[in-house]
C-alpha cells in the first residue's frame, strides 16, 4: 500500500522534558495518543504536521479568561514587587485589565491582530501585536506573565528561556499551568476532550519543576486548584447530554457550548460555575487529581547575584 493510500508517515514524538519515549498510552484524541513518560509529562504522538496547529487559535471563549482574572491579578500583587507588567497572549486585555485594577503599569503581547488591537483600544496601553518570539525583547519588566500557554509550545524550554528576555534584573515569570499527568487512569476518561493538537504536552508537578529547573528557573510561589468537583460536575453533564440526545433523538441539542466564539447565555452561567467549582472550591479542595496552578519562578542567576550581595554585606559588616 502506497503513501498516496494511507497518508505520509508522521514521526513519532518525544517527551519534551526528558527527550524519552513511552508505550503507555493513557490517551487517545483526534488521531493522537497520550503518552505517559517515566519523568511524570504526558507527550503527545505522532508529531503533528505545521499544518495542524493554528497558533494565533486559543480555543476558549472570552469568559473563560475573564472570570478569574481579578482573583489571579491579586495573587500576583500579593507575591510580586514591582509595577511593570507583561502578558504574553493576553487576548482582548481580560487579566491586564485586572492587573491595572490592582496597580500594575501593564503592556501586552498578541499574536492575533485583531484581538492585539482590541486589547490596545480598552486598555488605552501597548499592546504588540505578532509572536513574542519575534519582538525584539526589551529587559525592563517586573512580571511577565502567562496563561495556558506551556502545554502548546513546540519547545517550552526555549519558550520560557526567550520569555526571561523581557525581564529586568529582580524580575519574575508569572504562570498558570495545568497540573495533568500522573493520575489514576480513570481520571483521563472524565476530563474528556485534551485538545490535541494544540495541546502537546500535559505536566506533573514534578515535570513541571525539572522543566523549570533545566530552563534555569526556580518556583518561588505556587497556588494549586483542584479540578476534581469541576471534572466530575463536567463528567455529569456530558453523561446528561447524552441521555438527553438519545431520548430526544435530536443530535444537535447539548448542555453545553463547543467553547468557541461567544458562549450564549447558558454557556455563560455554566462557565461561572465552572470558574466557581475552580478557584473557589478548588482553592481548598485537597489534591485529589487533576488540577491547575498559578506559579511565580525567578531565574536562579538573580538568586544567586542576591546571595553573593548578601555575602558581600555580611564580610563588610
């Protein structure tokens, strides 16, 4: 059988965090497997082809980030020194609207034009509109900030390398991940839907710190949320569309919206209470299974110029 027949071969992929490989499946999405690697990262395989992957598409309607973003904003203020603030794919201007609420001096950076433009517009700030990988960087931020963004980089090592560029001496990396790998299996058939393959890689809490690790970055705040009542109210309410569906043999009726564009109303109020059954009850939630953090990471190159000042102060003394 030719490759006309069957499709060109894709390669298969590797862990971006261990450069390994692995026969445990514990996904399959789109075409796509899961895999679980030894390190505690779940990678994705085949390799998808460039044209698989929109970069300039987040997949989430405005409310998903608009919601939190006040709550993240403080958490942030609470850890941080500093004014200056950067958000890389920060989209209509959600979280820098939060985060000026709360007195940070804030820019952006969005790949979609359109949406670059209409975070400028509300903001009445710089906004930058391309692939923070092709700006020139300028070293004069406090806080550099970002959302969802490590499980769709290519290479999130040398994502989060050219991100340390916009940092002034003393400056931090400000992020939310998600916290999805090395769970009971079971887990994996209620979250549902991955987002392969926009989504390459999802992290453990210990993968997420050898990544940061080897990038030169070390965790100084972390926030876990539990997703476990989100996951299971999710869980219900797929199991009740399909109920419904088959009872009023109407495929196009459902519970819930695709998650693109707007929402309507009752895709609305089931976000908030998405958003509730997440940073609010998730906030104190035990870590039961699949969650979402917020992180602070510093460059150790400035923790370690920091202790030889302190040293150095010390001697003198």
């Amino acid at each position: 059988m030719d490759e006309a027949a069957t499709g060109p071969v894709r390669p298969q992929a590797r862990c971006t965090i261990c450069n390994g490989t692995s026969d445990d499946t514990v996904l399959r999405e789109n075409g796509y497997e899961g895999r679980a690697c030894a390190c505690g990262t779940i990678y994705m395989t085949p390799e998808p082809s460039a044209e698989d992957i929109d970069r300039t598409v987040d997949g989430h309607p405005e409310a998903f980030f608009a919601w939190p973003a006040a709550l993240k904003a403080r958490w942030l203020r609470r850890h941080t020194s500093g004014r200056r603030l950067l958000e890389i794919g920060c989209g209509t201007g959600s979280f820098l609207e939060a985060a000026h609420g709360v007195g940070f001096q804030v820019e952006g950076i969005e790949a979609e034009t359109t949406r670059a433009a209409s975070a400028a517009r509300r903001l009445n700030s710089e906004v930058r509109a391309g692939f923070f990988e092709d700006l020139e960087a300028e070293p004069r931020f406090d806080v550099v900030y970002h959302c969802d963004m490590l499980p769709h980089f290519e290479r999130p090592a040398a994502a989060l390398q050219l991100m340390v560029r916009f940092l002034r001496p003393g400056g931090v990396l400000a992020f939310e991940v998600g916290l999805t790998a090395e769970l009971s299996r079971f887990w994996y058939s209620w979250i549902g839907e991955i987002g392969y393959p926009q989504h390459r890689w999802l992290y453990s809490r210990r993968s997420l710190r050898r990544l940061l690790h080897e990038t030169g970055l070390r965790i100084e705040h972390i926030k876990i949320f539990d997703l476990s009542a989100w996951v299971a109210a999710n869980h219900g309410l797929r199991a009740a569309a399909r109920v419904v569906r088959k009872l009023t043999r109407r495929r196009r009726m459902a519970l819930r919206d695709s998650g693109r564009g707007d929402p309507g109303r009752g895709g609305q109020a089931l976000l908030r209470f998405e958003k509730f059954l997440v940073y609010r009850v998730g906030a104190w939630l035990p870590r039961l299974g699949p969650a979402t953090a917020l992180v602070i990471a510093r460059p150790m190159e400035d923790i370690r110029n920091e202790s030889l000042r302190v040293v150095g102060r010390r001697r003198r003394d």
